[in-house]
C-alpha cells in the first residue's frame, strides 16, 4: 500500500493521514486531473513493463 500512495505522491497528489484505528490506516488522496492522468499512465507503464512478452 505504501507503493501506491509514494506513487500518488510523486504524480502530484495530496496524500493525507486521516486516522489509524489498530493497524488499519486511513488516507485521503486529492488533486487535481492533471495528477489522476499521470497516476493512470505510471500504473500503465507498470503493468506494461511487468507482462510477459508473448512476441518473443
């Protein structure tokens, strides 16, 4: 979980620590489109990267 909040982060999200009850935590993540577009092509490239070539 940590790796997709530092993401978040890094793409230009507010990323917050709303309260911890246990070892559950909860976050609020806000910003604006311009950092929800690069969250989404980061994630992209992540699973883009991570596939198994079939072509090989």
């Amino acid at each position: 979980m940590d790796d997709i909040l530092r993401i978040a982060q890094d793409c230009g999200f507010a990323v917050v620590l709303e309260g911890r009850i246990g070892t559950q935590e909860y976050n609020s993540v806000s910003g604006p489109v311009q950092a929800l577009e690069k969250f989404a092509e980061v994630i992209r490239d992540t699973v883009l990267q991570e596939r198994p070539r079939h072509d090989e």
